[in-house]
C-alpha cells in the first residue's frame, strides 16, 4: 500500500482556491463582527448590545477552553486565571503605554487608528503572557489527571488572583510619566482594580465617537478562535488531542506524543483566555474579584453543557447561559434556582453534554431535520 | 506454508526482565524477528506475553535487557516515539478511541507520519490540505483493506467486536509501522472469523512488508501460520522454533496440560 509520503506528493492543490478556503473564513467573521457592531448594536440599543458583547466575549471563553476540557479530556479549572493574566497584561499596556505614548490614558485617535490598533495588540501580547503561563499550568498536567489537575488549574487561578490583589494603586498619569512603564509595573491597582483602564470595550453605539467598537473587536477574535477551534479539530493536531482524552495508552502506541499534544491544549486555550479577559477588561474597572473561581467554573459548566468537545455547543452553551440569567430577571428571587434546576435535568437526561463531541450539524436529530438520507439510515 | 526467512532483523529482543513487585512476569526473554517474518508467542494466561508487547512498545521499561528495531536501540523511548520508530500494536482488551468516528482512528494514527503542523493546519496551507487527503485517503484504503470501510463513519464504540478487532489492526497499519506486534487478533471470534482473520494476517505481512508478531493463547492458528514459534510459561521461555518441534516438546505439553486456562486471571492487572 502506498505510504503517506507517496500520496502526499501526489496530491496537486489549488493554490489560489486553497488560499481562498482559507481566508474566507476569516473575512466572513469580520464582516460578521462588523455587521453586529455597526447594524445590531445602534438597532437593539445599549441594554441588549452590552448582552452581545457579554455573549461574544463568553464563546471566547468556553470555545478555548473546550480546546483542553473537550478535546483533551483536562479537567481545567484556571481559566479565570487566565483570562486575568491576560487582562491585567492588557490593561497595563493600554493605560501606563497610552500614557507613555501620548501622555493620556484616554481612548486615542478614531476607530481603527492609532488607539484601537495599540488596545487589539495589547489584546494579543495578553494573549502570549496567558498561553505562557498556560505552558507553566500545563506541565503538571503531565503528571496529575483528574480532580488533581483541577485542583493544580484552580490554586494557579487562584494565587494569580491574590497576587494581583497585593500590587500597588494605579498611578495617576504624572506620576506614571515619572515613573515610567516599568516603574509602574506592580501599580496595577490591588483588591480596588484597575481603574481608569481606556474604555476601548465599550457596547455603546459608536463610530462618531471613537473607541466604542467593543463588539467589534470582541467578535474578530471570537471568529479567529472560532476557527482555529475547528480547523484544529479537523486536523492530525487535534484529532491526537481527542485522541488522548478518548485514550491515553492506545494514543501514545500510535505515535501521539501526549505530552507534547496535552501542553499544546493548555497553551492555545490560555491564550484566548487571555485575549477575552483584555476583552473584559476595558468595558470598565478590571477588578481581581470578578475572576476568580466563580468565573471558571462558570465556562466549564458552558464546555460541559455544550458536550466535550463540541465547538458548536460550547458557542450555543455560551449564548443559552449568558443569556438565560437576564431572561430570568423578572423572577428575580428564583432565577439561580432555575438556572440550577435546569442544568441540573440537562446534566442528567444528557451527562456527555447536548452534544458530546459531535457538531450540532452531525448529531441524528439535525440530520433527521435537515439531512438528505443517507445510505446508513436508509431503510 | 513457511516462508524462509534470512533478511536483516529488524526488531531484536535481548534478555529482557521484568519484575512486578514479587512476581516475575517476564524473564530473560529474547527474540529475534527478521524482515518479513511471521512469528507466534504463545502460552498460558498470565504467562507473560502481553507483558512483552509492553516492554517492546515501551508501556513498561525492562528491569534487564535491551531492545533494538533494526539498529536503533528503543530502551528508555517512549511508545510514541517508538510509534514513529516503526513499532506499532494491538491491544488484547480492545482499546480504541471509541467516541471517534472509525475513520477518525484510522486518521489519527495517520498523524504518525505527517510532515505539516500546527501551523499548517490552523492557516490550512496546500501542503496541510494535500497532506490531509493522503491521509483520508490512505485511511479508507486501509479500511477497505480490513473490510470496514462501509463503517467508516460510525462511532468506533459502535462496531461489533470482531470489526472492532479489525480497525485495531487497520489503526495499527496506518503508523506505517515495520514491526507490527498483534495482541490475540482472533480472541472472541468464530470459526469463520477466525479463518478470514488468518489469511489477512498472512495478506497484511507481505502487502506491508511488514514483520509480525502474534500473541494467541491457543495453539491452532500460530501453529499453521507462523514461521517461528516462542512458548512462555510464567514469564519464562520454555521453547522456541519452528511449528512442528514445539508440538512435540514435553515442557510445552507440561505447561498446557498443567496450567489449563483460567480467564478469571487474564490481564489482571496493568495495559492489556
Ligand atoms: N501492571 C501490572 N502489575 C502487576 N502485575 C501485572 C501487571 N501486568 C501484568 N501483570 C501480571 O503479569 C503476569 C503476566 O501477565 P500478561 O503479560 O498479561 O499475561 P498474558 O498476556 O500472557 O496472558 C500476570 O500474572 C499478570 O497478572
Ligand atoms: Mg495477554
């Protein structure tokens, strides 16, 4: 039989269409982004784009950390954690680096300029110190599996969290000037937060006021994790995650390196944590207590609603729970216990989650629905 | 049936030890498999063979003894990298990536021998995309080798057991290995099953070229197919050679009408 290698070179691809396939994607998600910032946002008015922008910034989160959860089958409990790292990372380059650059931590320059280019830069290098502490959190998974790992994940979230609580007040924009970037370092404002963070975040309807493009930004790096999630899904990289959460033994037999493949997981989920808590982070105050433990456990019961290893059902969990709350507003008194109740009967009509690992399209109802028969069902 | 046998070896097994706690699962083993060959291990439950295939992929480490694949020595390599080295396996207790599609197990021990990474899969690059159609394509034929390819997209945990069987060895292939080590291929099969499962045995060594290695506790099939047969009684080897000198050795008549099958004890422990 024809080896890999062999079959390989024999295949002859499209350049020009494979670069097509490939960016289309990626453009349908920024004009998506663009078309909820510029026609949703202004049409459903602040209450309901602050819910979009809420919504976006949750598929953010439970998308990646279906990466590790669902795909590698690590039990991950310091996603808060990473969102903070990410977001004080953020919030420190956008404040005291506003002020460094152009001596104001004010919103800088109109939409796409100078400000909002810093602020989605600042969103990556945030990204990077969160998938590098991920690569930190992710080693001892090599060794701990189960409710260790989460107890590793969750103390990592946690000492981050009352390491931030112990730096100093955020320094006024003289001071800061005076003392420079790295003079400010541990000023990233304690217990209290990060006050006076650019509000670059904001849902309000913007464009004739610059820097209020919130769902924008958030929803160009909700459609890059998006697909990033899938094409590493459907891939050899993802499939020897799967692989190593389906069985760690027979994985390792046929060539998956699963530690290298466990550590990668960790890695890529951090740093989209870290890019939606840069996210979170300039709507308002970033303040240490808003991500904590609350706040991880809050994403993997998303991951395990949506199915481990679903990316549309980590999207469609993200949506249902960040919204579901706010439609229960009016029984105020009850709304946790239904929100309890009702995961509670989801979890046990379906433990794999809606989905399990399959995408909504594959699962038999939505075939059953919408599919052509095919030969299998036929009867 | 035997074909003769004189080309390179390619996996060599050198007085390998393994101890659990007390218990001597394996001691002083050594084997030698030639390019090509078909080889059986035999012997009573307990006695030690699966606990070979896991020092030979590296799931456990030999407390003595050193194994080479052609010239490359594997002690202290992991089973991934011993994957990539040429060495691939079965399980005895059927271990697959069950929530996966069967295609998808086929895919991913594909992955063995990609050349593209992450990058290339996240940008999806023309070498990442032509790469992957080799691999589903590559896939499918190895499915179809097999006889599984109409299943190929039901969940792996679905497949009735023998096909179950079957993609193990199609997953096993797909890692292109040189050395393929089958854990009782044929255990829980019928009659039929069990003949159709021969002849691909001895179809896959040459379409493959690749050499065998064939754990099967009951004598008949390693009988009439292998070329050299090694008989394990607690740990120990008790007899090697061809086919018709381990029929008519004592200690191996000893061991099977001594020791008669107890599968209350089979794979007690540890990676089966
Ligand atoms: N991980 C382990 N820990 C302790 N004992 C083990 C372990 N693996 C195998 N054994 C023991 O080693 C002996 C050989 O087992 P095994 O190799 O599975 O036998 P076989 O495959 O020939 O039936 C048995 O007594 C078994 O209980
Ligand atoms: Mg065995």
């Amino acid at each position: 039989m024809k080896t890999l290698a062999e079959r390989t070179a024999a295949q002859r691809p499209n350049v020009a269409l494979t670069a097509l396939l490939s960016l289309a994607p990626l453009a349908v998600g920024v004009i998506a982004a663009f078309l909820l910032q510029a026609v949703l946002a202004p049409a459903v008015g602040p209450f309901y784009a602050k819910l979009v922008l809420d919504v976006g910034i949750a598929i953010l989160l439970s998308v990646s950390l279906n990466i590790v959860n669902g795909f590698a089958g690590q039990f991950s409990l310091g996603h808060g954690g990473f969102m903070l790292v990410g977001g004080y990372t953020a919030a420190y380059l956008t404040y005291y680096g506003s002020i460094a650059l152009w001596g104001t931590a004010e919103i800088h320059g109109g939409f796409m300029e100078g400000g909002d280019i810093f602020f989605m830069v600042a969103c990556v290098v945030g990204g990077i110190v969160a998938a590098l502490a991920g690569l930190l959190v992710g080693l001892p998974s090599l060794r701990l599996r189960g409710d260790y790992l989460a107890i590793v994940t969750l103390g990592f979230g946690e000492i981050m969290r009352v390491v931030i609580q112990r730096t100093g007040d955020v320094l006024p924009v003289a001071e800061a000037k005076q003392k420079g970037m790295l003079g400010s370092l541990t000023n990233v404002g304690g217990s209290l937060g990060f006050t006076d963070v650019p509000q670059y975040v904001s849902p309000t309807p913007w464009l004739e006021k610059t820097g209020h493009a919130g769902i924008f930004f958030t929803y160009i790096f909700v459609a890059i994790c998006v697909v990033v999630a899938f094409r590493l899904k459907a891939s050899s990289n993802g499939r020897a995650l799967l692989a190593v959460r389906e069985n760690e033994v027979a994985a390792e037999a046929m060539g998956v390196v699963t530690a290298r493949a466990k550590v990668t997981a960790f890695v890529m989920a951090a740093f989209f944590a870290g890019i939606a808590g840069g996210l979170f982070g300039h709507q308002s105050t970033l303040s240490p207590s808003e991500l904590g433990f609350q706040k991880s456990i809050d994403i993997v019961i998303m991951v395990v609603l949506g199915g481990m290893g679903s990316i549309s059902g980590a999207v469609l969990a993200a949506i249902v729970l960040t919204l579901l709350p706010e439609a229960l507003r009016n029984f105020s008194q009850y709304r946790m216990i239904i929100y309890a109740l009702s995961l509670i009967a989801i979890m046990i009509a379906r433990p794999q989650g809606l989905f399990g690992t399959k995408e909504i399209w594959e699962t038999t109802w939505w075939r059953r629905l919408f599919g052509r028969r095919t030969k299998a069902e036929a009867p | 049936m035997s074909t003769a046998v004189t080309s390179e070896p390619v996996l060599t097994a050198q007085h390998l030890s393994l101890a659990f706690g007390g218990l001597k699962a394996v001691a002083d083993f050594s084997l030698t498999l030639r390019a090509g060959a078909l080889a059986g291990l035999i012997g009573p439950n307990g006695a030690g063979k699966t606990t070979i295939f896991n020092l030979l992929t590296g799931v456990y480490q030999p407390d003595q003894g050193e194994i080479f694949l052609g010239k490359q020595r594997l002690n202290g390599l992991k089973p991934s990298a011993r994957a990539k080295a040429g060495m691939a396996r079965t399980f005895q207790n059927i271990r697959l990536f069950g929530e996966l599609s069967v295609l998808d197990n086929v895919r991913t021990a594909c992955g063995v021998r990609a050349k593209s990474g992450l990058v290339g899969a996240l940008l999806r690059t023309p070498g990442w995309r032509a790469e992957e159609r080799a691999i589903t394509e590559r896939s499918m034929d190895l499915l179809q080798t097999l006889g599984i390819a109409g299943r190929a997209h039901e969940q792996a945990k679905s497949l009735p057991y023998g096909d179950q069987r079957r993609l193990e060895i199609a997953r096993a292939l797909a890692t292109e290995p040189k050395v393929l080590l089958l854990d009782e291929p044929v255990a829980g099969m019928n009659t039929q099953e069990k003949h159709a499962m021969r002849s691909m045995i001895q179809q896959i060594r040459v379409d493959f070229e690749v050499a065998v290695l064939l754990i099967e506790h009951d004598m008949g099939l390693v009988m009439e197919i292998c070329d050299h047969i090694t008989v394990l009684d607690h740990g120990t080897t008790i007899a090697a050679g061809v086919a018709a000198d381990i029929q008519n050795d004592p200690a191996v008549i000893e061991a099977y009408l001594g020791a008669p099958d107890d599968a209350a004890s089979e794979g007690a422990d540890g990676v089966a």
